[in-house]
C-alpha cells in the first residue's frame, strides 16, 4: 500500500538537526556536502569579497586583474578560470554567464553583500538531479537573509585608499518584511596606476512566510568602474623596468553592472512542497587587456577590449512529496530549469582604450531546459539511497558579423545520478556517490568555421555539450564530542576540456583529463566562543591522452588548504586568524616551469559593546608575504625584443600587508 507520510527525520547521528538545511529539505547526500552559515560567511577576514567563498572546503579564490572583474577560482584540481565547472547561484539567480565575452561560465560576484549573506549551500561533482551545467566540479547556492535581527549602518577606512560604507535594515510592511541594504566602495591597491574602483551595490526585498511556505520579491542593482594591473611578465620586474607593483599598460581596465529582478515561491501541504522562482537580469561588462604587449602589433600594442552585454532570464519549479511504500519511506523530487540568454558579444583591438578594429560582434540567442527527478528512500535506519536522473536541452543561434561563423547548434545530454549513505554508528556515517555531468562549451565555437581574425584560416567546430563522469566516497563523523569531521576521495573525468578563448576569439581544443583526489575537513568547537577548523585537498590532475607535450594540466593546484581560529561572543572581544595555503601548479604540460607557492595570513580584532557598536581592525597579508596570487607561462614582447618574443612568467603579486578598521553600529 502507498501512502504520503510526513518529511523523514534525520536519525540520531551525524546529520541530526540538519533535514531542513539541505537543498529542498534534504538530509546530507555525501561527505563534500555542507552547509555554512551567514555568520561563519561573515567572520573571515578577507581583501575582496570573492575570497569570502574560501569558507567553501578546498576552495581558492583570487585575482589577476582590477577589483571589478570576476575572480578566479581553483577547486579540486581546477583551474576553474573566471567560473566554469562552479556553480554559483545567490537567491536563486545563476551567476554564471554562457558565450560570455571574456570567458565561458564568467562568474563575477563582487554584486554580494555579505552581511545579507543568510547561508551558503555546498555540494561537490556531477551527482546531484538538480544541478546541470557548470556543476561539475561543485556548486554554491547563496540565500539572502528576509530580514534583518537589527539594522545595520557600518563604516570602513584603511590602506591603499580604501573606503566602504553599508548601510541595511529590515521592517514590517503589511503582511511581510521589507529589507533595504546599500553598499558603496572606493579603493586603490598598492599599484603604481591607483585601481580607482568606484561600486555601488544596491537591494530591495519584500517577503513574507517562511522558506517553505511564503514568497520574497528581490530587486538587485550594481555598478563598477576600475582600472587593472594584469599579470606583467617577471623579466619586466628583474630588469628594474617596472617595480613589483607596475604595469606595462597603464589603460587598462573596465566597467561592469548588473540589475536584476527575482521572485522565489514556496508553499507547503498534504502533497508535499512545492517551489517556483524567476528571474530576468540585464548585465554589461567592458574589459581593457594588454597580456602580451607588443607581441602582435608592435605598433599600437596589443590592447584588446570585450564586450558582453545581455539579459538573461529563467524560471525554475520543483515539487517534492514523501510516500511510504511497503514500509519504505521514501522522499521523490522532480524539477524544471529553464534559462535563456540575449548577448550582445564583441572582440575589438584597441590602442589606450581607443577602438581600431573589430575582430568579431555577434548577436547571440541561447537557451537550455533540463528536466530532473530523483527519489531517496530509508530502506532502515541506518540505510538511505538516492538515484536521480537529468536531461538536458541546450540550442542556439549566432549572427555573426563574419557571416562563415553564424549559424544554429543544439544538444541533448542525460545524465543519471545515484548515492547510498549508511548509518549513523557512532555518530558517523558513510556515502557513496556517483553521476555524469555535463559542461557546455561558448556556442560561438560550435558554429565557427574561419579565424575571425584574418576570415580565411578554417577553424575546427566543438561539440556545445561535454560529458563530465565522477564518482566520490567519504565518511562525516561526530564521534568525539564538539568535533566535526569529514574526509572525501573522488575521482572525476572530462572527456574533454575544450574552451572558446575569449581572448582570441577562437576555440581552443584540449585534451581529456582526469582528476583524483582527497579532501579533509574538520572544525572544533573548543568551547561556545572559541572554534578551530582546518581543510586540507589534495589533488593529481593529469590529460589522460598521449601527447609528447606531457600530461600535466596547466594551472592545475595539487594541494590547497586553509585554517583558522575564531573567537567571540554576542559582547565583548572576538577576531579570528586564518591561514590558506596555495600550492605550486605547473604552468606548462612538461611540468617543467612550475609557479610558487603561497602561504597567507589574515588577521581581525575587535569588540562588540553593549550597545551595539561594534569596532573592528583588520590585518590583510599579517605578515607581509611577497608571493603571486597568481602566474601564468606565455610569450610577450617587450620593446626592444625579437619579433617572437619571449615565453616567460607572468605574475600579479599579492598585495602588501594593509589595515582596515571597521566602526559600525546596529539599532
């Protein structure tokens, strides 16, 4: 006999108290998965608010250029450039952008707010039904708080010009809650041409209910301008013709926006709960680059500019609903995404930001709709599987300004899912967990057929979809007392790395790979105001094809880790001091160029008063590391060198030690 019963409790273990914190109500599918909270968000002390997200285990967030464009993120063996293969959502909107002017999967977060930050979900490889495209190395879901526990007005000032203001605050509006925040920043760096960000952030949100039975309508607005020192090549700074902090470009640079409308449903009955939400974002980036100098034209420098203009909107809809079958509880689930993007997309040579030619413009309609479903059964107490499947519609036109290059592509992909967790003995549990995935590929590269660049040189197409295949096991444990532990082994393979390169407009063929590894992760609550937490990942990422060039992946990270020590109460005292280790990737297949490694700290102390005030010091960089944030390995040209010029390092250093103080109040 089938019969509904109510939403299964987590058993006494591991995953107690956190049924309702999961995607959609779910318990925890597998060891990677977790789920930080808005104040640990918070917490961190961090130069950007892209490195914020290192709360995510194995995470590392950086950045080569000025403080406007979208970082770039490593996570299991990835260099995951601006984005591609992490998915980033905050309050349910996709952050990541397809056919994107500067890179495939671009995802720039510098729009968030942290202190609206409520949690941020976590889940790592292909396994989960309801995550497609660029999910599959992992993803991270941001929720916005409704409202606020007190209003918020805070004021910052410190080093290398730096100025930031926030002010946000909640209050009753009728039946619901309305909630305000806005954000503006001002900042330099250490460079030798200042960085001149110029921010402002933006947002306005009503709700009422709860998340499982209310609704929430959310307006969104951002805008920056800045100027970028790139990556210079290192023989530039041992020739003493720039300092560390110099640049061979000073016109380099960008502005960017981002203003969206968003509405998330939810309502719970008899029949389970249902969710809907919506979105329609209008977004404008325009990027200032000189990586090679003189290289190509040794006249006017090789300045390039891209430009991606689009809106996208999507809706997406779930209905989960829990039945009791011959004893057997079970929870099924079953979905809708649906995206779609209009993207004005161009390549131009510039010379001082000054347009000489246009390499390629093209108007792009793209699209996708995936239909998932998975069902989680409790087959005893101490077993629980789930076994899922996706499929995937992506097309798309493209209308380019070199007729050869326009034209139709479309895609279909399947993908099955399946985990298994047993447990909880001990307080610990065991998972199992293994999917395809997909990562689809900019649709320009699956019409082209010349170079843009000179119209003539026939250029191969790419597929528009990629199979990703990975399978992960691990075990989370609770079995000493105020000590959370997980470690997670996981293998995870690409049939393909293809990516369209922006920077060239062109495609650019890879090879296939495969990425093994190990992650572990533990926080300690030493006592209700102390904490310790350390993750440490390891990974071996290799092309998994002969090719005599070697089988290294470029920018590929074998080890990351971080650490830290936070402390404080609701009053009085708190700081934290934290770590993070980036290990050396090699820079070419050989391996035989390798980058540095880095070891940063990050340092904060403060105190809250009775009253709300809060002081707060800042220590970026504590001890002053002279290390990269990030090095690259290709040929440029200075003046003065042969025409082909040189391969050679490039390297953004990290910036120097600097202090801010944070005063802020809340009433």
């Amino acid at each position: 006999m089938v019969q509904p019963v109510q939403p299964v409790a987590a058993a006494t273990g591991v995953t107690s108290g956190s049924a309702v914190s999961g995607p959609q109500g779910l318990q925890p599918a597998s060891a990677s998965e977790t789920t930080i909270s808005g104040e640990e968000f918070n917490a961190r002390p961090a130069s950007r608010v892209g490195e914020l997200l290192e709360a995510v285990p194995g995470l590392m967030v950086t950045q080569h250029s000025g403080e406007g464009k979208a970082n770039q993120y490593f996570l299991r063996g990835f260099n995951l450039d601006r984005g591609t293969d992490l998915a980033i959502t905050v309050d349910g909107m996709p952050v990541n952008m397809p056919t994107h002017g500067h890179g495939q999967g671009y995802a720039d977060i510098n729009f968030l707010i942290p202190e609206l930050v409520g949690a941020v979900n976590v889940r790592k490889g292909p396994y989960f039904a309801d995550k497609g495209d660029f999910a599959s190395a992992g993803s991270v879901d941001i929720d916005y708080l409704t409202r606020l526990p007190k209003n918020l007005a805070e004021i910052s000032f410190g080093s290398f010009g730096y100025l930031r203001g926030v002010a946000a605050g909640s209050t009753a509006v009728g039946a619901g809650t309305l909630l305000a925040a806005v954000e503006g920043t001002k900042y330099n760096g250490p460079w030798d041409v200042p960085d001149d960000v110029r921010k402002l952030n933006g947002v306005l949100r009503y709700s009422q209910g709860t998340a499982t039975d209310g609704f929430t309508l959310s307006a969104m607005a951002y805008s920056n301008g800045w100027n970028s020192t790139d990556q210079v090549a290192q023989r530039a700074i041992d020739q003493n013709l720039i300092g560390r902090f110099g640049t061979l470009d000073a016109t380099d640079g960008g502005t960017s926006s981002r203003f969206s409308f968003s509405s998330n449903w939810a309502h719970s009955s008899a029949y389970g709960q249902s969710k809907a939400s919506a979105y329609v974002v209008r977004s404008s980036m325009q990027l200032f680059n000189n990586f090679t100098y003189l290289l190509d034209d040794p006249v006017n420098g090789d300045q390039f500019s891209q430009l991606d203009r689009r809106t996208l909107y999507g809706f997406n809809a779930s209905h989960s609903f829990d039945v009791r079958f011959a004893g057997i509880e079970t929870q099924t689930r079953v979905g809708l995404n649906t995206r779609g993007d209009d993207i004005r997309v161009g390549l131009l040579r510039t010379m001082q930001r000054a347009t000489l030619s246009t390499v390629r413009e093209d108007q792009v309609r793209e699209g996708n709709i995936g239909l998932w479903a998975d069902t989680t059964a409790r087959w005893t107490d101490w077993l629980r599987t789930t076994v899922g499947l996706r499929q995937d519609y992506f097309a798309g036109r493209v209308s380019s300004d070199t007729p050869e290059n326009s034209g139709n592509a479309s895609a279909t992909m399947t993908s099955p899912k399946a985990g298994i967790v047993l447990g909880p003995w001990y307080r610990t549990e065991f998972y199992g967990n293994a999917g395809y995935g997909l990562h689809s590929n900019d649709i320009r590269g699956a019409t082209i057929t010349v170079d843009p660049n000179d119209k003539v040189t026939p250029q191969d197409r790419v597929p528009l979809l990629v199979r990703s295949k990975g399978a992960e096991i691990g075990i989370r444990t609770k079995a000493i007392p105020d000590l959370t532990s997980s470690v997670a082994l996981f293998v995870l393979d690409f049939d393909s790395e293809l990516l369209f390169v922006g920077d060239a407009g062109t495609t650019e063929a890879s090879r296939p790979s495969r990425r093994v590894g190990i992650e572990w992760t533990s926080t300690y609550k030493v006592r209700p105001w102390l904490s310790l937490d350390l993750d440490v990942a390891y990974t071996r990422a290799r092309f998994t094809d002969f090719d005599p060039a070697g089988d290294r992946i470029p920018g590929a990270p074998a080890w990351i880790a971080s650490g830290g020590v936070t402390f404080g109460a609701d009053t009085g005292w708190f700081g934290a001091l934290r770590g993070r280790y980036f290990g050396p990737r090699p820079l070419i297949e050989d391996d035989s160029v390798r980058s540095q490694d880095s070891l940063i700290f990050n340092a904060r102390a403060g105190y809250r008063f009775d009253n709300g005030i809060r002081l707060q010091l800042d220590a970026l960089n504590l001890f002053n590391a002279k290390t990269s944030q990030i090095e690259y390995y290709y040929a440029s040209r200075l003046p003065g060198e042969l025409a082909d010029g040189l391969a050679d390092r490039h390297v953004h250093p990290a910036e120097p030690l600097a202090v801010r103080l944070t005063l802020a109040g809340r009433f």
